[in-house]
C-alpha cells in the first residue's frame, strides 16, 4: 500500500510539473527578465505588444547540443498608422502607410525573431540573436524570397516600451514617403 501512494504521488508531482511547465525551457525564458527592465517579464512583454498580430513561442536544440528558445512575432503594419518619432520629427499618417502598402508586395510578412541560448548549468539564458525576416514575392522578379536582416538590442526595448521598432517604422515611411 506504501508504494502504490509513492508512485501515485510522484505521478502526480510530475503531472503537476507538465502540466505547468515548470521545467521547460520555454517557461525559463517566458517567466524571465531582462536586467534593464526587470519590472516584466519577457513573455507579459512580448505578447502584449500592440505591434504584433500574433506570436509564438518555440524550442530547438542545435548540432552541438545547446538549447535554444526563440520568440516570433508577427508584425501588423496597419498598426503604424498614427505613430510617430518625434525626436526624428517623423508620423506614419494614413496617407503614408497606404502609399508604403502599394510599394510592398501583397504577402510581404515581417517577422522579429529573437533566439535566447539556455544554461546547462542552471535556469539561466541570454540573448543569443535578434533579427527580422522579411518574407515575400520580390515585384520586379516576381519571385518569392525570404531574408533574414540582424537586429540590435533596441528592437527589445521597442517591444519593452510598446513603440515601434525602428528598423520597421523605416522601413513604412520610406516605403510610403517615395
């Protein structure tokens, strides 16, 4: 009888740990912080952030064995319309994203992607890569391509201060500014 209660309460305790994924790579980095904002976490940051229509949060584990999770989300540019970078003296305005819609491809998706590296030696993780993939038919080849341009540290605080990232609202008001 002792040892149907030991093995139902170590069933137990480790249904209890999947079901919340207490140990899993994903819920390290989700649950974590970032040392110049540790008043959120990654996850409340990044999948509250009003300039992605939706995210995913994955893991993988590369050719030597390291394990990574990596963060996706995708970019909605409609939700630039109205923003601004008052220092560059700068507004997406309607008339302005319009314009940048119909010098983009039709399926063109932008995506920023950051890949966090975990510890083998403890619950620990750092930033390991950042950039953006742009994905879509090129409209003088007519080809459908893909290409990944590396990002720095302040995409993160763009998403951390819920403002756009800078490398995109550019890329919308030159698009529409032509």
């Amino acid at each position: 009888m002792m040892k149907l209660k030991q093995v139902a309460a170590t069933f137990f305790l480790g249904a209890g740990l999947l079901l919340s994924g207490c140990s899993s790579d994903e819920s390290i980095v989700q649950n974590g912080t970032l040392n110049f904002d540790s008043s959120v976490t990654l996850s409340d940051a990044f999948d509250n952030y009003e300039f992605f229509s939706d995210s995913d949060w994955s893991s993988f584990e590369d050719r030597q064995n390291r394990q990574f999770v990596e963060f996706v989300g995708n970019i909605n540019i409609d939700a630039h319309e109205g923003t601004s970078i008052p220092s560059m003296g700068i507004e997406v305005t309607e008339e302005i994203l319009e314009k940048s819609k119909e010098n983009f491809p039709d399926d063109l998706e932008l995506d920023l992607k950051v890949q966090f590296k975990i510890s083998k030696v403890d619950d620990s993780f750092e930033i390991h890569r950042i950039f953006m993939t742009i994905r879509g038919t090129n409209m003088k080849t007519g080809e459908y391509g893909e290409a990944d341009t590396p990002l720095q540290m302040d995409a993160i605080e763009s998403v951390y201060s819920n403002v756009p990232i800078l490398g995109v609202f550019g890329l919308i008001h030159n698009a529409g500014s032509q």
